[in-house]
C-alpha cells in the first residue's frame, strides 16, 4: 500500500544513490493494550521496515544504523486538538536520515538528486 509505495520511492531515491547515508527507525504503538505487548509490536513494526529496505529494495544493512522500538511511552503518542489520543497514528514508524558529507555538499551546490 501507500507505506511501501514511499518506503520504495525512498530507498530508489535517496537510500540507493546515496549509499553513504545511514537511518535510524523507530517503532511506536499506541496506550491500547499493555506495555509488554506494545514494546514488542513497537519493535515489530522497526524490524518489518528494514526487512523491506533490506530485502525488497535492496538497501544495504550497513545504511540501517538502529532499529527500535519504543512501545506507548507517552513521550511519543499523538494527541488531537482536545487532549484524546489518536490511537492510529500513535501506531507508526519513522525513519530518520542522516546525511553523508556527499549528501550535504550536493545540497549546499544545488545538485542534490531526489
């Protein structure tokens, strides 16, 4: 679906060109359930996306720097307007891009392939 569609064009586009690049990715759940369970589908949710970076797109295991999951802590949870948990988007993953030097001087020259 719409996840693997932006993780492929990711790693086609930036993971793959710039195989110098590293990524951190983090699991997160939402308070629905106990802590146990959602620190283990926390940790799921970072290990599926870099199986597919690794496996399906072809990223290099050496780019993924860190996967890990960081359960309900409520440092990470989403919140509407009024204050009420948004359940499904508590439930996510992000992936976090380090740029290599060569990254950061394509930027800086405006020849920055994306």
């Amino acid at each position: 679906g719409g996840a693997q569609s932006s993780l492929k064009q990711f790693a086609n586009n930036v993971l793959n060109v710039y195989t110098d690049c590293d990524v951190a990715i983090c699991g997160f759940a939402s308070s629905d359930g106990n802590d146990a369970t959602n620190l283990s589908l926390s940790q799921n949710r970072a290990n599926a996306v870099k199986a597919y970076l690794t496996n399906t797109c072809g990223v290099s295991n050496a780019q993924i720097k860190s996967t890990t999951g960081y359960g309900e802590d409520p440092n990470y949870l989403i919140y509407d307007a009024n204050g009420k948990e948004n359940m499904a988007a508590s439930r996510r993953v992000e992936v976090y891009l380090y740029a290599s030097k060569a990254m950061i001087e394509a930027a800086n020259n405006g020849t920055l392939q994306y």
